[in-house]
C-alpha cells in the first residue's frame, strides 16, 4: 500500500471523529429528561458503533463509487480536499452546537473538487458527476425530511388520541409518561444504529472510492480493520465533543415529554433506517429537526426561533462551504502532489 494512501486513510479515519462530534440524534432523550446527558453520551456512542459495523456499507458504496462521472476516478488530491474541507467544517460546526448535515458536507465537497477538476485541458463539468445519482441523492434531501415532519404529526396525533382515551386523572397520566420514557430508549437506540450507519458512509465512502479506482485491496480483513477504526473514532467524537449539539438540540427547541420524544423519534428512525438499508446518504439532523418542529405544531408550539434561525442558517450555508473549502483545497492540492 502506497504512503499516499495510507495518509488518506488516515484522514479518513479522522473525519469520523467530527461525523460523530455532529450527532445529535438522541438529543430527546436529553429534552424530555428520560435520561442523564452523561449516559446518553455513552449509550450513543455505543450505538454509533454497532450501526458503523453493521450498516454502514450500502450508503458507504453510493458515496464512494457513484457520484463521480463515469469517466473520473478519485485522485490523491481529490479525496484529500474531501475529507479535509468536510472534518474543518463539521468540527467547527459542532464547538458551536450547529447540527449540520454530514452528507450536505461530503456532497458539497466532491461538488467543489469537481468543478475544479472541470476546468483541467480537455474535461467539462457535465462529465465530472454522476448527475442520476446526484438526482436520487437530492430527492432523498427533500423527501427524508418531510417524511420526519409528518411522520411526528401523525404519531403525535395517534398518542395523544391515545393518551386522552386514557385519562383518568394525573398520576395515571405520569404513568403512562414514565412507560413512554423506557419505550423512548428503545426508540432512539435503534435511530441511534441507523444514523451510525448512514453518517459513517461519508467517511467510508473514502474507502470504497479508493477500491473502485484501485489504489485499495479491498480484501474483507481490510474493509473490517478500516470500519472498526471509523466505529472507534466515531464514538469518540460523541464522547468528546458531541453533548454540545446534543443538548443544544435536546433542549433549545421545544419542551418535551417522553410521548412528544416517542413521536419524533419514530418518525425519525423509520425514515433513517429505509434510508441506510436502501443506500440513500440523508442528513439525520434534518429527519430529527423537522420531525421535532412537526411534534411541536400538534401541541401548539412553536420551535424556539433563535435556536431554529441559527440551524437554518447553518444547513443553507453548509453545502457551499463545503464546497468552497474543498475546491481551494483541491486546487492547493493539485500544485503540491
């Protein structure tokens, strides 16, 4: 295996830690107080790294092989750019508290070294994607959200028809409240498996490109080495640097109680677990963020507008960021190697 390679993997590995610095998916679990953020901290990094090593591979394999154009390879300089231009971005974004979009991040960086590349004697930007993969990825952007905010509406819905036929007096209703909290845990750890399957693939994805183009033996001993190492480094970035995202989500944007987090987070893990088994890389902080807007709009209550701007405006500027980063650091690139 040549250095370059080795120092790319390595990188990779790295751009795992800010992947799980960004998650916030079992920031219910911290808003409705079913749970201390110092064991949802660990819970979720543990979880992180079963859905690494278990789920990660179809949505690794989208990324890695598919969205560049048929003609384009992934070169030292491009994957270098990649994972440097999204680990900057995802780090800064988390010392913040912003749930960004991991995907947004990758997508936007492979966006900037492909128009760099355009511009190299004899190639063109309508060569240098795969504009059919990057339609299913971006329908995926539109629709897994949606699919968060009403599946939260209706399972909000369900609950509280539920919840009212059940009434009969308020410890009854505690009760009931305090079963909900034990069922949430179960809820967001399975949501908490997806996630890790589905962010990890944009580290991994770094992996299986390197496979495609030839320049990675991607023998089952190495692929396993290589997953494991990302699972590892994943979970440290939950345990390290994560719980600023996990409380600024969890308590920043609506009260909860443990039947409003069940809500959100059914429509959540539903949405992020299609999404995985079928190979479609989607941002787990928009899926969770929209289906906590749709919880709040049954209870009548709208999302805390600071706490909301502020994740707005770092969703609509991730992708060109991303993109701007890559692309100067690609060109940087192309100059040294």
């Amino acid at each position: 295996m040549e250095p370059i390679v080795i120092i790319i993997l390595i990188l990779m590995v790295i751009l795992s830690f800010g992947i799980g610095a960004n998650d916030e998916t079992m920031a219910t679990l911290v808003g409705s107080r079913v749970l201390k953020t110092k064991y949802v901290i660990v819970l979720a990094a543990i979880l992180s790294f079963v859905g690494v090593y278990f789920l990660s591979d179809k949505v690794g394999k989208t990324i890695g092989e598919n969205l560049l154009g048929a003609n384009v390879e992934y070169s030292v300089s491009m994957l270098i750019a990649i994972i440097i231009s999204t680990t900057i971005w995802l780090i800064v974004a988390s010392l913040t508290g912003a749930p960004i979009s991991t995907t947004h991040s990758v997508v936007g960086a492979v966006f900037g070294v492909a128009i760099v590349w355009s511009f190299q004697p004899g190639q063109s930007f309508l060569t240098s994607l795969d504009w059919s993969t990057l339609r299913q990825v971006a329908l995926g952007w539109i629709i897994s959200p949606l699919m968060g905010f009403f599946g939260a509406i209706l399972f909000k819905f369900i609950l509280d028809k539920f919840l009212a036929s059940q009434m009969k007096g308020l410890e009854r209703l505690e009760n009931f409240e305090r079963i909900f909290g034990y069922v949430l845990i179960l809820i967001v750890g399975w949501t908490q498996i997806s996630r890790g399957g589905n962010d990890s693939a944009n580290a991994l994805g770094i992996m299986y490109g390197l496979i495609d183009s030839g320049q990675l033996i991607g023998d089952p001993l190495t692929i396993m080495l290589l997953t494991l190492a990302t699972g590892v480094v994943l979970a440290l970035g939950i345990v390290i640097i994560g719980r600023n995202v996990i409380k600024n989500v969890g308590n920043n944007l609506i009260a909860m109680r443990p039947s409003d987090a069940i809500s959100i987070e059914l429509a959540t893990s539903i949405t992020l677990f299609l999404a995985t088994i079928f190979g479609f890389p989607i941002s787990g902080s928009h899926v969770l963020i929209f289906a906590v807007v749709g919880a709040g709009m049954i209870k009548g209550e709208r999302p805390n507008k600071k706490a909301f701007r502020q994740m707005v405006i770092s969703w609509v500027v991730t992708f060109p960021v991303a993109a701007v980063l890559s692309a100067l650091i690609y060109s940087i690139s192309l100059v040294i190697f």
